[in-house]
C-alpha cells in the first residue's frame, strides 16, 4: 500500500526530494533479516516488514514536522541510524522509516567533559574527537560503529570500559527528545534552559524511561540530540596505530598496558573481579577473546594479530603444541587495559594488579605479552573497532545464556552452561563447535564495578537454513536452562516479547495477555500510562512493553 | 560468476556499518570517518555496500524491479573497492567488490544502464576509446614527436601505455609526454603499440560491461604478444590495475610498472638525478586502482569449506586482496627525493584512501556525484595546509580539477609527473 500522494508530498515539502524514496529497491533495503544480524529474538530468515517510504530528516525541526504528518495521517514510525540493530526498523505495513544518517553532528565541550551527539555520530567518531582534548567515550560491547545516542537513550549501552566510565544510560546528561505526538520534550538541566550538565535536573528527569537496561529501543519518539559524559584519556591525541590491515596496532606510549589476567578456577577468578571492582584500577575490563571459544581462543589470536594469517590456517595452527599450551592456559581468564594519569598511578596501577593475582593465584598470559599481540590487544579493547570479528567464523552470531548479574552467579552457571553448549556443537552440526564456553563480556556492566554482562557468543550460518533453525532450537533449549534458575529471558530472547519472529509488532492485546502474568506487572501498567501521554496513536512499534492498567489482575 | 553465486556472501553479510568508513582504528576526526562515496552523496543506506548486498538479495528474489532509482544505485559504485578493505578488517570471506561489479553486470545484461554508459560504450566499439568524441585515428598523435618505437616496426621490449585519457585530453597530454620524456632522458628503451594501441578496457569492467572488457583485453593481450613485450609501463592507475590485475587472470605474464614505480626504480639507480628545488608542501591522493587495487593477482583454484561444523575455510588458502599491498610507497619516495618539496599526509590515505570519485564511469556517467565526491578530497586536501594536491592517475587529476569543497574552495592539482618533469 503506498502512502496517499497528499502525505508523500507533505514528507517531501518537510525534507526536499532528494531526502525522501518509495522506491521499491530502495525500501527493501530498509528491511532486518533477524539471521543477518542480532535481533534478540532469535535468529530467522524472515524479512521486516517494507516501509511505504524512507525519509532522511536533518534537523530536529524536520523530526518533528515528520512527526506531526505521522499524527495527523495515523502512520507509524521508526527511527533508525547505523541499521545494525533489528530494533531500528518498523514493525507494521503502514509505516514510513526515518533514517537519522544526516544527522551525525559532534560537539565537544572539553570544559564540561561531555560530548553533544547527533543519532549518527557512532562512537568511533565521538572517541576520536574526544581524544583530541585528552577525554574518552564510552564504546559499548558492540563495537564502535554503534550509535552513542542510541546506546545511551534506547538500550543497554554498557561495554568494556563500563567499569571506569559506566555504562551509556549512566552517561546520559540529557536529550532532546522529539515525542511521538510531535512535541519537543527537553530534558534535565536542559530543560531549563541551563546547558548539557546533568539528565535528572534543574528540568525535567526522565530517568526510567528514556534510560535501563531494556530502553524503549526506539518506541517513543526520537532523539534527535542527545549530551553524554566524557571521561579522561590520557593518550596520544590521536588514536596512533602501526602494523598492517587488518591488524592494526596500538601505539600509545607506556602508560598504556593490556593484559590478559588468567586464573586456575573460577572462584579465584571471581574473586580477582571483586576485587577490581574494589580497586578502582582498571580502565577496561572484559572476557573478550573468549568469543572464539575456549577450543580456539590461542589460535585465533595468532591469525587476528597476523596480517598474513587467515582462516584456512587454523587447521595447521591446531597442530602447535605451542599454542595449544597458550590456550590451555586462559581458561578462565579476561583482558584489563590500564591507563596511567601520571607515572606514580602507572606504578601504583601495576602494583594492584600483580597483588591482586598474588592474591588470587593468577597470572598474566604470557602469549599476549609479545609485543604484537600487546599492542593489538590495546587497540581492539580501547576502540572496539574489531568488534566484527564476532562474525569472522561463520557470518552470524547470537549471544545465547545472558549470564548478566553478580559475578559470583555468575561462576555457579557458566560450567554447566558451556557443557549445554558443548552438547549442541557435538551432537548437531548448526553451530560452529568452539569448546563449549565462549562466555564473554564486561567485568562490570557498571561505573566502579557490580554485574558482569555476559553472553555465550554461539556462530551459525546465516546462508544455511539448517543452522538458523538448529540455533533458534538450542536457543529454546537454553531457555529451559534459564527457567530453571529463574534468570529470565535467554540473552537471545530478550526481544521476543516485543516483535514477532516475522518481524511484526505485538498489538495490545498480545502484550497484555503476556504481561498480566509477568513479575512485576505495575511496571508494565505504567509505561501504559507513560505511553498514552506522549504516544496516544501508538505511532513507533511495541518495543515499550506494555499492559493496560484494566488487565492488572485483582484490579 | 553470475550474481546468484554470491548469495552466500550477500547472506553472509552482518550489517555491521564496517562498509561506511574507513576501517575503525583509523579514524581521527568525524569529517574524514567515512569512507563510501555514493552513500555519502545519496545518503541512503542502499548505496553502502550492505545496502547492495540486500538489493541483489530482493532483486534475485524477484521482489524488487531495475528501476531508475535502483540503476542509478547500482551505477553509482565508484568500484574504488574501499568497501571491500573496510570490510575485510573483520571478514575474510566477504568480498563487496566482487559483489558490487557483479550487480552491475547483473543489470548491464537486464538492460539496466545509464544513458551516458550508452553512448561510452558505442564510442569504445566504434572508436576503441572510452571517451564520447574521441577518433581512433587520433589516438597515438600525442605521440608524434617523441621516438617512440613502433613495436610492430622495431625491436623493444618495453611498451608505453597511455590510455585513453592521456592520449586524447589535450589538458593532459603533455603531461603523458613529459613522462616518456623523463624515461627515456633516463636510457629507457621506449616502444608503444602504434596502431595497435586501444583502450584497456578497464573501465568498461568498472561500469559492469563485462563481455567488452574481455574482448578488448584479449585484444589487447594477443598484441603485446605479438610485439614481443615483456615489460608494460603506463601512467594511468586505470590502465595498471587492468594489466595488472585483471589481465593477469586472463593469463598475461608480462611486467606491469606504473610510471611511478619505474621512476622510483630509476631514481634509486641514480639514473634520474634532480637538479632544481621545487619548494612547495604538497599532499598526495592515492589512486584506488593504483593503491589498493594496485595489488598483484594470485591464481587459486579450490573450495569453500566448512570445519567445526560450520566454520568457514578456502582449501587451499585463498588470496586475500585486502589493499596492504599496493604502490603507496614509490609515489611518497619520489615526492621526497625531490629537493624542496614538503609531503604532508591526509586523514585518508593508502589503503583508506577516499576516491576521486571518477571510478566505475562516474565522472562521465553521474558527474555532479562525481564532482561532490572530488570536492570532499579537495577538502581534506586543504585541511593539511598543502599548496597543491597530488596524484598519479590522469583520471583523478581531472576530477580535481574544477572541483571545489562545500565553501567553494579548489587547489592546486598536479600529477607526480609534473614536478619531476619541473625538478629534473
């Protein structure tokens, strides 16, 4: 069904001809394929639904007049700014998808330490301006080709380096919001009219809604602007890199060194985590390299450090009893940047570190303290712009279990997680058959220290329907696991409950019969209510979960 | 190949936005992140390279049609291949490239072209040339006063190529002339093909036309043949990465030297000796085809498989074009040597090197693109403080030319030719 000629060209007079299409190739391009990336709802090979037109608005001014039109015709909308995240796209047919790339503006207030971004500046970009003053983003665990906006005001946004700078909704110090009725909500200090310092006030807060772990993902409106803090870099003002694509290197001076940290069990492993979330040394800290899986971590190593290397490699690299002895010895382990502010805190820093292994019968892996592997190592984990290597090994990943929570949970599951994951790489052939564990993610999931974010990165082919299913069925399975032990959700289900596997949003009535009988269903009734107020045409999708306060139960 | 045998790929790819910008660790500011011309101009995520891999995907499926919007999309690929580095950053099996020049000749063979691809291609079948306008009879007269050897009168071994843009642009020809001039003041033993000489054909690939560029090039390859040429000495980076690269999977084996290696190579040999200063400070653009598509072609044969269930290998392995090692080094060697000149670098350069936005036909097919594309270096060229861009491919350096960045601003453009010309 294309859009009536009127409400085309009342798009068209907001943004100009060459920022609008309904051209069937160009919409089709605007549909997620939940195998080709991560959706959360589990990998399948369906299409989203075709959008009637693409717009590329380029002010706030233009967001909310498309906005307005969205009102005043009952057209749906979604804004979206990398396309990585099923998230950004629409979920019904009679719906227009706003693509945010024009707006990639970045203003840095070095005084402030914060940064103001537009949808499209990802945070490479922001990290590279930041540097130039001597201050640092926050990258979330997704890499540096997400948008900052996003991950601070929709989603999780927390990462490596959460642990000195906290996660992205921490960082968020106000925004300009335009809602899904056409108004232009300004929040925090912002709001009332004092600048970018603070997202709860002088002004409105709108903590709990714009912020948490599970954001409205897009489905209350736009940011069309948003400040996020900044924190000290006491780099090179420039991200200086050596060595040969693809394997970048790290050339930041000696008050940089990555490590990384392995320990003979997991107890002592948790405990040297707690530890560092006492200490407040470390400025990244995440089980990174374990995504390659704990068969495979020490050879993959040794063909992403080596420009000449390549997968085809692997097979005659497995033959080094060498490596094999580096693999077998980061087992439990995980990688920590420390950053010197003087020479005494380098000192001091290192300090910590080896009387925290002392402690906890740790050691540095010795493989990852050659020069090379050092300094790609530094560069992976302080820009995240290898981040895509999740998908070298077969095309596509899902990150399966979620073992996110307190680092001592964490430890009593993931034994008996890796051995369920190990059962489907040895008994179907869906997934890639890495070692059982490929656990990874943040020591910390929060500023100073607290929950660990992890998932268990699980590799299937996106091109083979075989493996799409065989992983949507394991991840079926792990839910079993995840009931078991009422952790909620599998990390690969957490969208489930907000768009359907074919990719079309849930109606009311689907959201209230799932969240009468949900735990804690008043949240659920207010953001009903919060969702009545500013969206009352229920214009941008389900992502907000929802319950009509009728449907309370006992009410 | 057809474009069906790469669903694989177009499925494989994750979305990641690694095809927007130059790759990640690279980036030194927000105004120099990106890296693809066309969906920097068009703005439509269509025009990245993930974009075209989910088109081929709709198209193949049969859900999308060749429209004009989805023609000039698919013709709007510059085939700078910089996509297909940035990708490769975290891919080994995806090759956006390959993929892009295939959706072309996907829509060449469905009739899908631009109305100046029409008229490129009539005057290549009738004039051998990829310049509208252009005699075949004309061709070599850039050539007149210069002894060279007719390789099909007289004995040599080395050809001079010029290509169709030297030879027939009068602002450029000089430019082809002081080149042999420079070779030949240096001892080089001279030749081109005479009436033999015709268009590589490299462009035509570019633009998707891939039945004409194999007829042209095994044209071409049975002539150098026949002269008894070993070793093939061009200015053009279009003209090398044809030779080089994809003749050499045709199966040619004679030496390809872009003039800027030879120079290099005679300089070290001290057989160019530079007497005078030319005080300026200069940046210098690296050709796509001469950079990152500049790299040497390895023959494979063998499969694609998968071990641990579903990881993806080549057996045996497979070359691995990722731009590392292209002619980068010999252009900044001869800028240094000459006295007086200052060398500062842009953001983008090397194998990140943003296009000059002439690629893939554009600057005759879409040029208002084109000159967007060429004002955004010229930019980027002005923010080092450099008195003049340089380069090393006649097409660039007319790109450059009229171009002008957002305020209005041009520069000082010159091909490396010039200032060796000017210091020796």
């Amino acid at each position: 069904m294309a859009l009536a000629r009127e409400v085309y060209q009342a798009f068209e007079d907001i943004v100009g001809n060459r920022n609008i299409s309904e051209d069937i190739g160009v919409c089709e391009t605007y549909r997620s394929i939940p195998s080709q990336t991560s959706a959360h709802y589990g990998p399948s090979k369906e299409w989203t639904p075709l959008p009637q037109a693409v717009i590329l608005p380029g002010s706030t001014e233009e967001v909310q007049n498309i906005v307005k039109i969205c009102n005043k015709y009952g057209i749906e909308f979604k804004a979206g700014s990398t396309f990585w995240a099923t998230m950004a796209y629409i979920g019904g047919d009679n719906a227009v998808q706003l693509d945010m790339r024009r707006m990639k503006s970045i203003e840095i207030d070095a005084k402030n330490m914060a940064a103001v971004v537009e949808p499209f500046a990802i945070a490479g970009t922001i990290q590279a301006e930041a540097m130039k003053v001597g201050l640092n983003v926050q990258i979330p665990g997704v890499g540096c080709s997400s948008s900052t906006l996003a991950s601070s005001s929709g989603w999780a946004g927390f990462g490596p380096a959460s642990i000195f700078m906290g996660a992205n909704p921490e960082n968020l110090l106000g925004a300009e919001w335009v809602l899904p009725n056409g108004e232009i909500l300004r929040t925090g200090s912002l709001g009332s009219g004092d600048g970018w310092f603070c997202g709860e006030g002088p002004g409105p807060s709108t903590r709990g809604i714009l912020r948490g772990i599970f954001g409205p993902a897009g489905s209350m409106g736009v940011c069309t602007k948003i400040a996020t803090r900044l924190h000290p870099w006491p780099g090179p003002k420039q991200f200086r890199t050596y060595g040969k694509a693809p394997a970048y290197k790290a050339d930041f001076g000696d008050n940089f060194k990555c490590y990384t940290l392995c320990y003979p069990d997991w107890e002592s492993w948790a405990r040297s985590v707690q530890y560092f979330h006492e200490s407040d040394v470390l400025y990244i800290g995440h089980r990174q390299f374990n995504m390659f899986g704990r068969n495979l971590k020490a050879f993959m190593l040794n063909i992403i450090t080596d420009p000449e290397k390549q997968l085809s490699d692997l097979p005659e690299l497995l033959k080094d009893p060498e490596i094999q002895k580096h693999n077998d010895n980061m087992k439990h382990d995980y990688q920590v940047v420390i950053a010197g502010m003087t020479k005494r805190d380098m000192e001091y820093k290192e300090k910590a570190i080896d009387y925290i292994l002392e402690q906890t019968g740790g050691w540095k892996h010795e493989m990852m303290l050659e020069k090379e592997k050092h300094d790609y190592a530094l560069a992976y984990m302080t820009r995240l712009g290898h981040k895509n290597l999740n998908y070298v090994m077969c095309g596509a990943y899902e990150g399966t279990f979620g073992l996110s929570g307190n680092v001592w949970k964490t430890i009593q599951v993931v034994e008996e997680a890796s051995a369920q994951k190990r059962k489907w790489e040895t008994e179907h052939t869906c997934i890639a058959a890495t070692g059982g564990d490929s656990a990874m993610g943040g020591v910390s999931s929060l500023g100073g220290g607290g929950a660990t974010g992890w998932e268990f990165f699980t590799n299937f082919d996106s091109y083979e329907l075989e493996s799409v299913q065989g992983t949507s069925d394991m991840v079926d399975e792990n839910q079993a696991f995840h009931n078991k032990y009422a952790f909620g959700p599998d990390f690969c289900r957490w969208n489930s409950d907000v768009r359907h596997v074919n990719g079309y949003s849930y109606t009311q009535e689907e959201h209230d019969e799932m969240f009468a009988k949900a735990p804690q269903p008043w949240i659920y009734a207010y953001q009903y209510k919060i969702r009545e107020a500013v969206n009352p045409n229920h214009l941008c999708g389900s992502y907000l979960r929802t319950l009509s306060p009728g449907k309370l139960e006992g009410k | 190949m057809a474009l069906q045998d790469l669903r694989p790929m177009m499925e494989r790819c994750s979305s990641c936005s690694g095809c927007k910008f130059i790759p990640f660790e690279k980036i030194q500011s927000v105004r120099f992140a990106e890296n693809c011309p066309s969906i920097g101009y068009y703005n439509f995520h269509t025009y990245a390279a993930r974009g075209r891999f989910q088109l081929s995907q709709s198209v193949l499926d049969g859900r999308t049609e060749l429209t004009e919007t989805v023609t000039e999309a698919i013709h709007s690929c510059t085939s700078c291949g910089l996509c297909d580095v940035t990708c490769k950053i975290t891919r080994y099996n995806l090759e956006p490239l390959a993929h892009n020049l295939e959706q072309k000749a996907y829509a060449v063979e469905k009739g899908a072209v631009l109305p100046a691809q029409k008229t490129i291609m009539e005057t290549l079948a009738k004039e051998n040339s990829m310049i509208p306008g252009t005699k075949k009879k004309n061709r070599t007269d850039w050539a007149k006063d210069l002894n060279l050897k007719d390789l099909f009168k007289e004995k040599g071994e080395i050809a001079f190529f010029a290509g169709c843009k030297y030879s027939y642009d009068e602002k450029l020809q000089k430019t082809a002339q002081d080149a042999v001039r420079i070779l030949q003041h240096a001892g080089v033993d001279l030749g081109y093909l005479g009436a033999a000489d015709n268009c590589c054909t490299g462009r035509a690939k570019q633009m998707g036309y891939f039945k004409e560029f194999d007829k042209g090039a095994n044209t071409n390859i049975k002539a150098f043949e026949k002269a008894g040429v070993k070793t093939i000495v061009t200015p053009c980076s279009d003209c090398y990465n044809s030779f080089k690269r994809q003749y050499a999977e045709l199966g040619m084996e004679v030496e390809v030297l872009h003039v800027v290696e030879y120079i290099e190579r005679l300089i070290l040999e001290g057989k160019i000796k530079f007497s005078k200063s030319v005080p300026m400070t200069v940046t210098y653009h690296d050709p796509c085809h001469l950079g990152r598509q500049g790299e040497k072609f390895e023959a494979w044969e063998g499969i694609d498989k998968k071990i641990f269930n579903q990881i993806h290998i080549y057996e045996p392995r497979k070359p691995r074009y990722n731009g590392i090692d292209g002619v980068y080094d010999a252009p900044r060697n001869i800028l240094k040597a000459i006295p007086g000149v200052n060398l500062v670098e842009m953001e983008r350069i090397r194998e990140y090197s943003w296009c000059c936005g002439a690629g893939g036909g554009c600057s005759q097919t879409l040029p208002e693109y084109s000159a967007w594309t060429a004002g955004e270096r010229i930019a980027e060229a002005n923010s080092t403080g450099a008195d003049a861009l340089v380069t090393a491919c006649p097409w660039c350096k007319d790109n450059f030319t009229d171009a002008e960045d957002e305020d209005g601003n041009k520069m000082e453009v010159l091909d490396i030719i010039d200032l060796v010309h000017k210091a020796i």
